[in-house]
C-alpha cells in the first residue's frame, strides 16, 4: 500500500490532541518518513534503472 504524505497531514498529526484508543502522533510521523524514505528509495531504484537501459540504447 502506498501512502503519500504532506505537509498537512504532518502539521494535523502535530497539532492533533491523541485519544486513549490512538496510535501516538509521533510513531505515526516516524512511519509516514519511514513511508517517504521508501518510496524515494524506490524511485531511485526506477531512475537507475531507466538510466542505465538509456545509456544501452544510446550505444
């Protein structure tokens, strides 16, 4: 599942006030760059890949 994150929803888990029954705000901003890092890993790995088919084609 992928989860897009922005500012917005950072700043809302900042300012939200947890209830018992909620996961604490700060675990869910720690997942949501845990979320980012591997999305951005995962985009990097992509636009190696195409580089590298590229610079074969090129050749």
């Amino acid at each position: 599942m992928k989860v897009k994150a922005d500012t917005g929803q950072i700043l809302d888990l900042l300012t939200d006030k947890p209830e018992n029954d909620q996961p604490d705000p700060i675990q869910q901003i720690l997942d949501l760059l845990n979320t980012i890092a591997e999305q951005n890993n995962e985009i990097i790995k992509n636009q190696s890949h195409i580089l590298k088919m590229s610079s074969h084609q090129q050749k």
